[in-house]
C-alpha cells in the first residue's frame, strides 16, 4: 500500500489508488488492550478522507483484548465479518487425482476477464469495485510476487487460487470455483497444488476463510484452526 502509519495499537493504511477497496484503506488493530473507538478514529478518519475513500474499515487480529473497541463498533453500526484463520498442520492427502492443476504463467486479457467472472464469488460485486480490484492485483499483488493457479474444464478455467510466499510463510488466497463446476473436487485440488508449491520454500502456510463449507473443505486438507479475524464497516463519519 502507498502508506502504513505505524501505531501503538498497529498501524493505519491507505492507498488514494484503491479507494473503493476496504482491505487497501483501514486501520489493522494487533493491540486492542485499552483502544477506544475515539482513538481510531483520530488517526484513521483523516488518511481516509486524504485517500478518497468512502468507508471507516477496522480489522483486528486481536479479536478477545478488542471486544470494548467492537462493542463500540457496534453501537455505532458497523456490519461485521469474522474470518477464520487456519494453519497447515498435517499432511495433505492426494487430491489432484482427476484434475490437471497448472500455474497461470500469462496473465494475460483472458486471464483478467476470467477474474472479473470469478471476483463476485468472493464477494466483490459491484462493476467499480472489481475494476478497482483487478487493479490492485495487477499493480501492487502480482509485482509483490502472487501467483494463480487453476483448472481447466471444456475449454475455460472452472477454478483458480492464489498463492503468495512471503518472509517463509505460504499464504492460500482466492480459492473459488465457478458454481456450475462445484462439487468435483476442483478447489480441493487446487489447494493441494498450493500446497505443494509450499514445500521446501515456507515453513508455514496460512488461509483466511469466511464460511463453514470450506473450513471443513479446507480441515480436509490438512488445516487447523489457528485464530479469529474480525473486520467492521462504516460509512465514513
């Protein structure tokens, strides 16, 4: 991102070329022991106004020494999402059988058209967003090194995910399946080709996931469960 504030409490983030993106423009809470929804505020509502963005985004990995700072979060109206953080702690069982999962070396129109088909599956909806989200891939993950990985059924990809390797961690992003292909293994397969692209490169890989569904896709596989995430949304004031 353009700019990370570091705070006592973690750090604000913005990015004026991303602004409709709410993981590019927030404030990343670790420390939550003691932090009011006035402090935030203080630091973030202002880089958010500078950045152009419409929404007040708090994201805390500290979820427990948080909860008066979500409580606050609530009586002011915030929607809130939980992400559930798993950890690869056995080994994955051979789920490639039967797909032929390849690295999407050309990230070429094809490739971004197919993204902005697949985008809202993940939740990203509406056309501005997913144009700004193409966006952000394509100049701040792929530089960054993200990779895509994918299945092929009758002449187009029916499954993709995404890996980044980073300061020896693996970290499984943008696993998704088009809904008309789900229920043959695709995702499964391609999180075991992730997986394997880990070895000998990352001494631990991470996912974060929303749904019950694929937490036990993702159990499967090999994944614990290692913590909570949870994220609120306002309006900016």
């Amino acid at each position: 991102m353009q700019r990370v504030v570091e705070m006592p409490w973690g750090a604000v983030v913005t990015d004026p070329r991303f602004p409709l993106i709410h993981d590019a423009n927030y404030a990343r809470v670790d420390d939550g022991r003691g932090l009011t929804l006035t402090a935030v505020r203080e630091a973030l509502v202002p880089a958010l106004r500078r950045a152009g963005a419409s929404h007040f985004h708090v994201a805390t990995f500290d979820p427990t020494e948080s909860k008066p700072l979500l409580d606050e979060l609530e009586r002011a109206g915030a929607k809130f999402t939980y992400l559930t953080s798993m950890r690869l702690e056995a080994s994955v069982p051979d789920a490639m059988a039967g797909h032929d999962v390849r690295e999407v070396r050309d990230l070429d129109d094809r490739f971004w058209r197919e993204q902005r088909i697949a985008l809202p599956e993940l939740g990203v909806r509406t056309p501005e967003v997913i144009e700004q989200f193409v966006a952000w891939q394509q100049q701040v993950m792929v530089p960054f090194g993200k990779r895509w990985f994918a299945v092929e059924a009758g002449g187009r990809r029916a499954g993709f995910g995404a890996l980044l390797l980073h300061d020896g961690v693996g970290y499984v992003d943008d696993v998704v399946t088009l809904p008309e292909e789900r229920g043959r293994g695709i995702a499964s397969a391609i999180v075991a080709r992730i997986v394997d692209e880990c070895a000998g490169r990352s001494d631990d890989v991470l996912l974060l996931t929303e749904e019950h569904g694929p937490i036990a896709l993702y159990e499967r596989l090999g994944f614990r469960e290692a913590g909570l995430v949870a994220g609120a949304l306002l309006p900016l004031p």
